[in-house]
RNA sequence: GGGCGGAUUGCAGAGUGGCCAAAUGCAUCAGACUGUAAAUCUGACGUCUCCGACUUCGGUGGUUCGAAUCCACCUCCUCCCA
C-alpha cells in the first residue's frame, strides 16, 4: 500500500508527530486504527472541524480505520487548550444533540462501510461511570503537575485563572486513548496542532500503562496567511449545515480566499491531485482567480453536493459577471421600502444600518444606486449591497 | 477565611460628578483603487419615527438639579496572604 503519510506530507497537513520513523513504517506497512476527537460545542460542524475529517479521509483511502470519538464526556469539562475564558457549561441534552448533528455530517465524508469503515464513539459513555479514587490512582499517577504547568496549552491560563475542572481534561483525553487502544486497538491520535500537549499525553501513557508504542500526529491549523483561524466570518463561524451558511455564502467564502491562502487551502481541503493544484496557482495576479473558483467549487461539492455546488457557481457568476440566477430571498413586509427589505432580508442589522448604508452609496436596486431610503421594492427586484451581496428579493 | 484590585458599547482598553452614546486600537461594513485578492486612503460603526429623541457602562437600591463616574448591598473574577 502507498504510504498516506507522504500524502500527508506533501499536502502540508503534517506539523508535529513523535517517533516519526516508527509510524512511517507502521503506516506503510499494515492497516492501523486511529482516531481523531471532535468536541460537540456546536449543533453544527465547522471548518476547523473539515480539515480534520478530510484527514481522515486520507487516511481511510490508504487502507486505515478510522474512529470517530464525540467528546460528548470531555465536553462537560470543557478544553481549556487556547482558551481565555471558562467555557460554559452545557447539559447533558444539549450535548447529546450536538452528538446527532455532528453524525448526520460527518457520514457525507466518511465511510462507515467496510473493513475499514469508521466508527463512532462517545467517550460519555466510559467517562461519566468513572469512579474518582480509581482513576487517580490508575491514571492521575502517570501525570506530572510540574510538566503540565509547563505545557504550552495552559500558559493564557494560568494568566487569567484555570480551574481544576479543566485541569483535568487533559488527564480525560489522554485516558480516552488508552482506552480507545484496550477495546479497539487504536495506536495513533491524530488532531489539530493546538492539541499536541494533549495527544501526547494520551501516547505517553499507553507508552508508560502498557508497555507498547503509541503515536501522536498533529496537522497545521489551518490560518490565513496573517495567523489567524480560518473559517470566521463577521457573522461567526463558516458552518458545514446548510441552514447556518447556505452553500452560495460558502462557496463566497472560500471564492474570496486571499491569494496566499489559496494553495494551502487546495492542498489541505481538497482531493485535487498536487501538480493540478501546482499548474492551478502557478500564476501569482488576476489569473489566480482561476484557482480560487476551483477551490470554492470543490469545496461546496465535497459539502453540500454536486447540485448545490454547480448553484452556488452560477449565482455567484451571476452577481459578478451577469447572466444565471442570482440568489433569492422571501421577505414578508407591506409596503416595502428599500430599509424595510434590506432589514427584512437580513441584509442589514438594524434600520440605522441600513439607512446608513443608503446614505454612504452602498446599496443598489436593480443596478441603480439608491438615494431615496423610502425607495419602494417591487417582487422580483434586486437588492445589492456593496459589490458582493446580491438578492433577488420575492415579497411574500 | 483575610487583604488588594477589578467588572465599560464584538474584542482589547481609556474615562473616576455635567463638555459621555462614551478616547484609542483591532475586528466589521460601505466608498475610492482593484482581480469578487492583498495593501492603501476616506467615511461609518447603540436603537429609533435620525439635524431630534430614547436606552446603555456587572445587578439592585440610594445621594445629587445631574452618575459609567459618589454611597450601600449583592453577584462574578484576577492577584497577594492562609
């Protein structure tokens, strides 16, 4: 079999892993079980997330069996790993729902089928009947406060104040590997680099528990070419539910993405072959623009689906370049005027906003700018807001 | 448990009785320039029936003609001592 570790490599998803040398060979050489942890803070996956099941996808080509783990348990703790603040925390309900959603999309990526079908655990299930004596005694034991203070993952923290609650999430990561490699035989973690204190933790101590190797590997975070995360917008996150972001605003998204980001972001979410991807990006001006419809397209097919894929596209060609269908919008209100609808569409936030807007020339009504906030909308117009929000608005 | 310092508009962070809808930076939005990019420049950035009015500065009361600013109590947090 290949090794998916080269894939890996010349893709750019790899950033840290420990015996590297072992792990290359174990990879090339038998199918190995591995997993990666996704925490259900959010009824809907994002971008952060994507990365990582496109990882794992590779994984799962070259012949290894995935697992799932729902940190429906960890997430009653809550990871401090970068965090500023504590996190709320959330019922036992609300994560048990974010578990079914997470499921529901993840199954459109990965292969549940198979030898090496994928499978998916909720370490609520072996977290929450732990007995606290025992597991001190068992796995506390292993952990040194002296490294843990000293790990990477806490020092914001131990600025503005860590609770011992979630102090103690590593100790819960690390056991769900050891476990995970008892009942399943899992040897490798894999997960996004702000992870790597707490992947190793979990390797150490299969390393030191039981006496066998365990790996740990850790992917590039996926940052724009300024450092910071990918996948926010001015709204929040870029979701992977189509209700949250609709394909069109997605497929803008990535459309949008700055010119040095653009071939990390083919290598790392996308299944483009390396030297298509290289002739794409071979151009550094307006050429460029090539590349980014061919990012923005693959990524909303592998999402949403070739359908909506070839939608977005031709809406969004048609908001810039005329011709196609240009989105469309229901929006309830009498006697409309352009502030009504731009407030009714979502488009703006509140009737200042929008009177704003008007006001500074950046609102358009069927390619006409508007000077008249009272200017009245008929069905079937089209708003534009600024020179990338277009919609065709339907009263209803 | 004791002591100190805090809680301000998305974030960071000024403001310590009227000149405060509240400096500044970041983020965001629009305009110009462009390649639906970046950088740069300009403007905006609580709400509304918008040249005026209204509601905000952890919570509840109070002092005052007037409070984000003073007082009391409460909630939460950092730090120091235990």
């Amino acid at each position: 079999m290949s090794n998916v570790m080269d894939t890996l490599r010349e893709r750019g998803f790899v950033k840290q892993t420990v015996y590297e040398e072992d792990l290359y060979k174990l990879l090339g050489s038998e199918s190995v079980t591995f997993y990666i942890g996704f925490d259900p803070t959010a009824d809907s996956l994002h971008i952060g997330h994507f990365l990582q099941l496109i990882a794992m996808k590779h994984m799962q080509d070259a012949g290894h069996r995935p697992i799932i783990l729902i940190g429906g348990g960890t997430a009653m703790i809550g990871d401090p790993t970068g965090k500023t603040d504590m996190r709320k925390m959330m019922t036992r309900e609300t994560i048990d729902y974010h578990v079914e959603c997470f499921k529901k999309q993840m199954s459109k990526f990965i292969s549940f089928e198979g030898d090496n079908g994928a499978i998916i655990v909720n370490n609520a299930d072996w977290l929450t009947g732990l007995n606290y004596l025992q597991f001190i005694r068992d796995i506390g034991v292993h952990f040194s406060v002296n490294e843990m203070l000293r790990a990477k993952c806490f020092e914001t923290r131990l600025e503005r104040g860590l609770s011992f609650l979630e102090f103690n999430y590593m100790l819960m990561q690390g056991y769900d590997f050891l476990k995970l490699f008892k009942d399943y035989g899992c040897a490798l973690e894999l997960g996004g680099d702000d992870q790597w204190s707490n992947i190793l933790a979990g390797a150490n101590l299969i390393r030191v528990k039981e006496k066998k190797p365990a790996y740990a590997m850790t992917f590039t975070l996926l940052t724009t070419s300024e450092g910071k995360k990918m996948g926010k917008t001015e709204k929040g996150a870029v979701w992977l539910d189509e209700t949250k972001t609709s394909p069109y605003e997605f497929y803008q998204y990535w459309r949008n993405t700055a010119d040095a980001d653009v071939e990390k972001c083919l290598k790392l979410l996308t299944f483009l072959p390396v030297p298509q991807i290289d002739a794409l990006v071979a151009h550094r001006d307006e050429r460029i623009n090539a590349a980014k419809e061919v990012l923005a397209y693959e990524l909303t097919k592998i999402v949403h689906g070739e359908d909506k894929a070839i939608l977005a596209q031709n809406q969004a060609r048609a908001a810039f370049g005329g011709g196609g269908e240009l989105p469309e919008k229901d929006v309830h209100c009498e006697n409309a005027t352009i502030i009504q609808v731009l407030v009714a569409a979502g488009i703006c936030a509140s009737n200042g906003e929008a009177r704003r807007l008007i006001q500074q020339g950046g609102v358009s009504l069927n390619d006409k700018k508007v000077t008249d906030i009272n200017e009245p909308v008929n069905s079937g117009d089209t708003v534009h807001k600024g020179k990338k929000i277009h919609v065709k608005i339907n009263l209803v």
